[in-house]
C-alpha cells in the first residue's frame, strides 16, 4: 500500500494551508477537475469530485477502495 498525496490547486475554492487527511482515488481526480471548471460530469464516470471534501464537507457516497496485482508474486 502506498500513501502518495494529491496536491490540488484552486484559488477561490480551496482556502491556502487546508490539508485532508482522507484516501482518495484517482478516478476521483477527472471529476473534480470538470466540477471546478463546471463542466458536467459524464454520467458514466465511475469517480466522484472531491469538491465537497475541500469545502469541509462528508462525501455521501464514500467508498472503501481495493486493489491487488499480481507482479509481487514473480520472483
């Protein structure tokens, strides 16, 4: 498992200094870059915007994420 951390940069929206402490997934990153732009989000889009997160807010439809591969077991 990795810890990598997303910096994401709105001026207007995101208030300087706010850090989140939450996991995230990159699918979430298109949606949250076409809220900021307000473009709609295509309804097949399986992420969701991390706006309501940066503004303080609980995302409604927070999901647990997994993930495995395979590579690890070749020696």
């Amino acid at each position: 498992t990795l810890k990598v951390p997303l910096i994401y940069n709105c001026p207007g929206l995101i208030p300087k200094g706010i850090e989140i402490n939450k996991q995230v997934r990159t699918i979430d990153i298109l949606p949250t870059i076409l809220e900021t732009i307000k473009i709609d989000i295509p309804k097949f889009n399986q992420g969701r915007s991390l706006i309501p997160l940066m503004e303080g807010k609980k995302l409604k439809d927070a999901e647990e994420s997994y993930a495995e591969t395979y590579f690890p077991l070749i020696a």
